[in-house]
C-alpha cells in the first residue's frame, strides 16, 4: 500500500488538495460537532460514511483531523476515534 502514491492520485483526479472537497467528492459527509475531547473521528452507518469533526478546534486543526480521517476512511473503513 503505496499511501503517498494513493494521495498524489487523488489531488490529481478531483484537482483539489482541499481535505474537505475531497471527502465531498468520495462521497464522505463531514459533520461538525462539539464532541468535547475527541478531535474527530470516521464512522460508517448502512453503507454512508461519515467524518464527524469537534467544532471546538481551529480552522487549521479541523483540516488536520479531516486529513486523518479520510485515511481511516479510504485505507481502513472501519471506525477509529483519534483524541
């Protein structure tokens, strides 16, 4: 698994780095939330996927655990909660 390789390929297929855009564009709901010491986290329910993200963090952060979470949810697809 060639993650580097996979990243590259998809900023160059939706011609966007944005982590936001590129969970729009698989398919992937982003939720913001106030989940008080949890950053964020991937969940999948009847088949949706779902990024929720604690709306507590900076802007910056919030782009950080978006990044984090699209790899849970493009590499692993199972549900991981990051603190």
């Amino acid at each position: 698994m060639n993650i580097k390789l996979r990243v590259l390929n998809l900023i160059a297929k939706y011609r966007t780095r944005n982590p936001f855009k590129l969970a729009n564009s698989l398919g992937i709901t982003v939720i913001f939330r106030d989940l008080g010491e949890v950053r964020g986290l991937f969940k999948k329910v009847l088949k949706r996927r779902y990024i929720f993200i604690n709306s507590n963090l900076s802007e910056f952060d919030q782009r950080i655990v978006c990044c984090h979470e699209l790899g849970h949810a493009i590499f692993f697809r199972n549900i991981f909660i990051i603190k």
